[in-house]
C-alpha cells in the first residue's frame, strides 16, 4: 500500500527553505559605497573635474553599488578580449587596482589607478608596472611571477594566432625579458634595476608616452 | 552595449601599460579624436510630456529613431527640442531601453500598441529583456491567433483559389478543406457514409438473423446474405481505394503523405479485404483470414478526418502517454501484489477458484475498478480481508491519477511549446556567439586591413555616430597592442587550421586579401580566405539571456553595393568613397560571451555589462564588404 502511494511522490516538489539565503541576500543589497567629494579626488588625482563626474557617471551605470569586485573585472576583460581566456590577468590587474586589498574596487581605487596610468609620470607609471608584476609584492620580480604574468597574457590571445603558438613561446619571452632588465644576474628584478632598464629601451618610452593623455 | 564599452575602456587602455616592458616591438599609435566629445543634453517631446536625457545615451543605438539622424525630421527649432506626437506612457519605456539596454514590455498595454511604437522608433522586439519577454510572446501569441481565428472564419465563406494553381494542387485542397467546393463537400459527405455503411455492416452480419428453412440453428445475418454483405463490402473498399489513391495522387509530398498516421489507418482498413480476395478457402489460413476481418474495424478511425474531437483526443492520449504509462505501471505493481497476496491467502481452500496467480490477476482487476463480476469471490477470512483492502485501494489507485492527468495534459501542453521555444532559442544563441566570436576576429581584421597604422581622424559629419565608431577603434587598436606585445597576431579559426595544413604559405601574400582597395592588389592565391573575410557580419540582434551572456557590439561600417558582386569591381568603386552618415548602414556585431552564471544575485555584479539591445539592420542580405577610408577634415 505504501508503494502504492509512493508511486504518486512524482509529484512532489522539492521545497527548499530559503529565507535565512534571502534575507542575507537583502542585505548585501544595501551595501553601497560612495566615493569621497569631487575637490578630494580633484586634488588627489590629475583629471579635471569634468573628466571625475564623467568616469563617476559611467562607473556608476555599471556598478551602482559603487564597488567593483574581481568577478566583475573578469567579465569587463573578458568582453575586451573575447578571443582566449582573459581572467588571469584579470586577476593579477585586479590584484594591482585593489591597493587596500580588500577584494574591491571602489571608485577611488579606480581613478587613482587610473590617474597614475594616464596621467603620471613615466617613473610612476614604471612603479605601478613594477607592482603589478610582483605578485606577492615582496619588492622582487623573480621568473616563476613573471612566466604567471607572461602567460596570462598570452592567454589573452586565445588558440587561434598567426604564426601557431608552438613551444613553450611564454617561457622564452620570459628569458628574453630577463636578459634584458636583470642586470645583475641574480635571478630577480629590483624596482630600480627595472625602471633603469626601461628607462633605457627607447621603444618602449616611446609606446609609454602613446598612451599619456587619453581618455 | 557600447555604453559598457566605453566606461571600461579607458581602465582598459590603462592597464595595457602593463604589457610594455614586455612588449617586444612598439606599439601603434592610437586612433586621436580631434573633436572635443562634451556631451549635451537633448529635449524631447512627447505629446506634452517632456524628457531629458544625454545625447551620449540615444547614441546608443544608432540603428534606431532617436540614435540616427531621424530624429532631426522632428526637431522643432522654435521650442529647440525634438517633437514626437505619440503615446507618452509608451515613450518612457522606451526611453529606458536607451537608458538601461533591457527592453521591458508594460503588462497593462495593449501588444499591438506596443508593437506599433516599437516599429515607429525602429526598435526591434526581439531585444525585449527575459524578464518581460515570456509575457511578450504569450499576449502576442494569443493576439495572434484571436487574429487568425477571425480571418479562418472569413476564408471559410468564400475562398478564392490562388490562380494558376495545378490540378494536383486543387485536388489536395479540396481533399484538405471540403468546404471549398461543392464536389469536395459531396465526396466529403459520400465517403463519410460508406464508412458508416461499412461499419454498421462490419456490426450487422455478425446478428442472428433467422435461421433458413429447414434449419434450427440460428446463423448469423453474414452467412444468411452472403452475397449482400459481400457487395457491400466490396463497394465500400472499392470506395476507400479510390479516395486513397487520389489522395497519394494528389499529396505534395508522397512520402510524408505515406508516413502519415490517417493514411496508415487507411491502407490497414482496406486490406484485409484484399488478403482474402488472395487467400484461398482453407481450412487452416480461414482462421487467419477470420482474425483478419477484425481490422475492418479499423475503419472507424477514418472519422477522425471527419471530426475534429477525435484529433483533440488522439493528440492528448499522445502527449499524456508518460502518464497514462506510469498510471498503468503503477496499477500493475499493485494488481501483481495484491493477486500474490490473494493466491496464497486462498490456497488453503478446496475448489477455490485462485488456481494460481495469473488467475488472481482477474479477481484484482475486477475489485479494484469496482466491477465486482462475483466470478471470483475470497473464502477464507484473511482473504476477505485482504480482498477488502484491495478495493479500498482500488478506489484511490483509480480515481486519483485521473485529475492529474487532466491538469498533466494543460501543463505538458503549454511547457512543450515553451520548451521548444527554448530550444530554439538556445541553438540561435550559441549560433549567434559563434558567429559573433567570428565577427569580432574579422572586425579587427578589417581595421588592421583599412592601415590602422596610421592615425585616423573623423570627418565632421561621422559625428552622428562618430563616438560608437571611436570607441569601436580604440577597441581594436587594443587587440592590436595586444599582438605586438605578443608578436602574435590574432586569426580566426578557418584560416588557423588552413595554417596549420599549408605551412609554407608566406606571410605577406596570404595575409592579404582582395578586399583591401589600398594595396591595390587582388591576390588570389587563397580566394576561399579571402571571400569567407570579405563578408557579411553579424546581423544579429541580441537580447539578455536567463545565463548571463554578456555581450559587446562592435560595429561594422558596409557600404552596401548594388552593383555585381564580383570582387573585380571592387576598385573600381572605390573612388567614390565619401563618408555620408545617410549612405552607411551600421550593422552591429555582437560578440557575446557566456560568462560564468551568476548563482548569488551579487549586488556588486552590475547588471549592464549584460549588454543587451543591439539592434538589427532591416537588410539582412549579405553585405560586400568594401574598403572605407574615413577622410579627414
């Protein structure tokens, strides 16, 4: 008889008791960050006040939480480069941007990095190429952090390139990298014998200054 | 959504300064806008109510009213703003479109409303977020067949026959609808009676009739007026075999038509009648020939072209089949525990009738549907026990799946169409990413084709859409940084396995493609390369998925040509190149990728980089895709 009504159990929906999710959920909601006053960030950073209320504007039509946290900034990438798998560097940028290390990005964290990047001078922007490297931030740029970052990049460009990806392509980049930068051989970068290295690759100051002053 | 676009663009550019010690060519230079962009507020007018809203944002969507010059045919210069005489509840949704990207429908108004400012602001409704868009298609649905309805029941009085149509053609019309004409309606009515003849007949000669002279037994009517009956029969068949072979005749599709379940129904009624026109009087193949005539009764089901319950009832039995089958295994399983139960309940017992338990099977039945024949009735106490159980049981068995079944039918009726649609929409989704991840890698082709070596300036009167555009440059001067800090160029994925094949191709000559007007030259040495690049883009359109594609729009400047499509006169066409935002069409491609699916509803996940809405340009057909030098001012 028990079968009998068993058999009819097809019939019964599995009722999950979510309130205690929903109400957690309620409150992440109301989290909302507001970015300090228009002045401060005039003077902390080098934009003009109409270049803040416009990056604030789109900022905010994106994340109107006002805080952008790393899921977030792997999908904006990832739409910037669809063609391969853009979340490592996603990572090691987000990692940069997130100065506090608070696992987010808030509107400060963005214009100021931001501020830097366009804006800044060449040995700021050096620093901040220097820290985005450095992974565990412990002053050293060593080979393992480099072949993370190298491939990530060159994750970026997904399988399908001209000429094939054959070999291990990111670690000879990396080799070559080192050749140029470690000047003492010891096997690690210091921020000082990289900003002297860049300093002195005329190419690459001339890429640098391609990027000053956009927008 | 360009508005995504273009907020994360400048981060983007910026943390591209993190590939530069790394890079080992130099970067090229970036695209310069000369124009100072200062956004503007516009105001519109919408039969009294009056909105504002930034330029930038009905920028958006430059395939629509409000995104392209059209708006200015309703600029009114004395109140400086833009005057539309239209529905004003209307307009704020779609305003919001332009606002959010998401397309909502508004429950309380009426579909066809709805769909006629739509048209009007040249919005398409296929970009109508999932929020909204199951009740869109319901209300349209039924709009729709209201309509169809009403027009059925027109076309039923009179109905002109489209001209020039065969006698086949004919033929099958009137086969499909009898009311066209009065030959139909009578063939119609005719064979509808000879299957009632057939069936009554098919009935009658199994009657007693009384029995001949001299005889007492009784004889069924059959073998009295053998003769009769067989005349009948045979007229009838003939009948049926006539309308089957015109209907096979005059069918579109022979095959289909064959395969179909009222021709089955036909062939298995008449056939028994041939068969035994075949078969011999035997002894031992009459008794075959006997179970034959059964089939006759098949001919019944040839109502079902008669009546349109019938069809109904055939098409729930069919779609409530895994029910009815789980009803019946259900009732098995109790029927054989309760016949075991029974069979060794009663063994004790002399003479009883539960000689086994295939023969308790019968008693079970009968108890649980109630019939209670009393063929079969328990002796012993434990029996009648058990007995009493088993029809109480019975009760519930039966009478409960019954509803089920019925509310089965209107929800599996209405969750198969859904499902289908969303199966169909699925294949169109993963379509369309393929197509748009091919797109993207051919827009970048395409600007690295048209010399984004140098820098480009905007002509003035791009400007309508010269922001998209800008932005769609930056985009790709990016990918562009990306490959030389890599010094890898991106491909799609014909041209990488056809690379992977041919090896020895160089590299200047098959990179070039016959498109590019500037080089001048048509190689021809990988035409298939070259056509697959030179054509068509994503004409797709777009809308929010359940899954959170997200999506970004680039967009693909054509310029259609209404002349031959042979690539030999692509130069010469290309004097005339002048950049006119009336002579562009704006395809927008929409690179969409599946990002990881949202499970927790993070706030801090913006709902707009799901970048719905991109809107589809109204000539689909494929586009030549030529060079266009953007001059400068």
């Amino acid at each position: 008889m028990g079968v009998v009504f068993g058999t009819f159990s097809m019939h019964t929906k599995q009722v999950t008791f979510r309130t205690d999710n929903v109400d957690d959920e309620l409150e992440m909601t109301m989290v909302c960050h507001r970015p300090e006053g228009l002045e401060q960030l005039e003077a902390q950073t080098n934009f003009t006040k109409q270049e803040l209320q416009v990056l604030y504007r789109g900022f905010k039509n994106e994340c109107p939480s006002g805080v952008v946290n790393e899921e977030t900034f792997k999908h904006i990438y990832a739409q910037f480069f669809p063609h391969g798998d853009a979340s490592t560097y996603a990572h090691y940028l987000f990692n940069a941007f997130d100065t506090r290390n608070d696992g987010s990005i808030k509107f400060e964290d963005f214009v100021m990095g931001l501020s830097t990047l366009l804006r800044g001078t060449v040995r700021e922007k050096l620093e901040w190429t220097f820290h985005l490297y450095d992974i565990n931030r412990d002053g050293f740029i060593n080979k393992e952090e480099m072949t993370e970052i190298v491939r990530a990049i060159y994750d970026m460009m997904g399988k399908y390139t001209y000429p094939a990806l054959k070999g291990d392509v990111p670690k000879q980049h990396v080799d070559v990298f080192f050749e140029k930068m470690d000047k003492n051989k010891d096997g690690v970068v210091t921020l000082e014998e990289f900003v002297l290295a860049c300093q002195e690759d005329e190419n690459m100051m001339r890429s640098m200054q391609l990027f000053e002053n956009v927008m | 959504m360009a508005a995504g676009v273009a907020t994360w663009l400048p981060f983007a550019r910026a943390a591209a300064v993190g590939w530069l010690p790394l890079a080992k060519k130099i970067m090229p230079k970036p695209p310069v806008d000369k124009k100072s962009r200062n956004d503007e507020i516009l105001f519109v007018n919408v039969s009294g109510l009056r909105f504002q809203t930034w330029k930038n944002t009905l920028d958006r969507y430059p395939d629509t009213l409000l995104g392209s010059s059209e708006k200015e045919f309703f600029y009114n210069e004395d109140t400086q703003e833009y005057f539309f005489d239209r529905d004003p509840e209307m307009f704020r949704h779609i305003l919001n479109f332009y606002r959010t990207g998401k397309l909502h429908y508004p429950r309380q108004e009426c579909i066809q409303a709805f769909d006629e400012e739509l048209a009007f602001y040249g919005i398409v409704p296929d970009i109508i977020g999932d929020c909204c868009m199951e009740e869109y298609r319901d209300r349209k649905k039924e709009n729709q067949e209201r309509l169809a309805e009403d027009t059925e029941a027109e076309m039923a009085t009179d109905t002109p026959l489209p001209p020039h149509s065969t006698h086949r053609e004919r033929l099958w019309r009137a086969f499909e609808n009898p009311h066209t004409s009065t030959m139909a309606l009578v063939f119609y009515y005719v064979t509808g009676f000879f299957i009632a003849v057939s069936v009554i007949a098919n009935v009658v000669e199994t009657v007693p009739c009384r029995p001949l002279k001299g005889s007492k037994k009784d004889l069924p009517c059959g073998e009295k007026y053998s003769l009769a009956f067989f005349c009948m029969d045979t007229a009838c068949v003939l009948i049926f075999t006539f309308e089957y072979l015109m209907r096979l005749f005059a069918a579109p599709s022979r095959c289909k038509f064959m395969r179909s379940v009222m021709s089955v129904i036909d062939v298995v009624a008449i056939m028994p009648y041939y068969i035994g026109l075949v078969m011999p009087e035997n002894e031992d193949v009459s008794g075959a020939f006997v179970t034959l005539r059964v089939f006759r009764v098949f001919r019944i089901f040839k109502f079902s072209r008669h009546s349109q319950g019938l069809r109904i009832l055939g098409y729930t039995l069919k779609s409530c089949a895994s029910e009815l089958g789980f009803l019946l295994f259900s009732l098995t399983m109790a029927i054989i525990i309760f016949a075991t139960v029974m069979f060794y309940a009663e063994k004790g017992t002399k003479g009883t009738n539960f000689t086994s338990i295939p023969a308790s099977f019968w008693y079970t039945i009968v108890t649980m549907t109630t019939l209670g024949y009393g063929d079969m009735v328990p002796n012993t106490i434990a029996g009648k026990i058990f007995g009493s159980i088993c029809s109480l049981s019975g009760v519930l068995v039966i009478a409960l799946p019954v509803p089920v079944i019925v509310s089965n039918f209107s929800r599996i009726y209405h969750q198969n169409q859904r499902a289908d649609k969303m199966r169909a929409q699925q294949k169109v989704r993963l379509a369309r990413i393929r197509l748009a991840k091919k797109g993207t890698t051919n827009a970048f082709l395409q600007y690295k084709e048209e010399g984004g070596f140098h820098v480009r300036l905007f002509h003035d009167a791009a400007l309508c859409t010269g922001f998209l555009l800008y932005i769609l440059y930056i985009h790709n001067h990016l990918l562009h940084c990306l490959e030389k800090t890599t010094n890898h160029e991106f491909t799609d994925e014909l041209t990488f396995s056809e690379m992977c094949m041919t090896e020895s191709v160089g590299y200047r000559t098959s990179r070039s493609t016959s498109i590019s007007s500037q080089q001048g030259e048509l190689t021809s040495c990988c035409p298939r390369r070259a056509k697959r690049r030179a054509i068509r883009l994503a004409n797709s359109t777009a809308s929010v998925s359940r899954d959170s594609v997200q999506e970004l729009d680039t967009l693909q400047v054509h310029k259609t040509s209404a002349g031959p499509q042979s690539r030999s006169s692509l130069n010469a066409r290309t004097e005339d190149l002048k950049l006119n935002c009336e002579d562009r069409d704006f395809t927008a491609a929409i690179i969409s990728i599946p990002t990881p699916p949202a499970n927790t509803p993070d706030d801090s996940l913006p709902p707009s980089p799901a970048i719905p809405g991109i809107l589809r340009n109204s000539r689909t057909s494929s586009y030549i895709h030529e060079t266009v030098k953007i001059s400068s001012l």
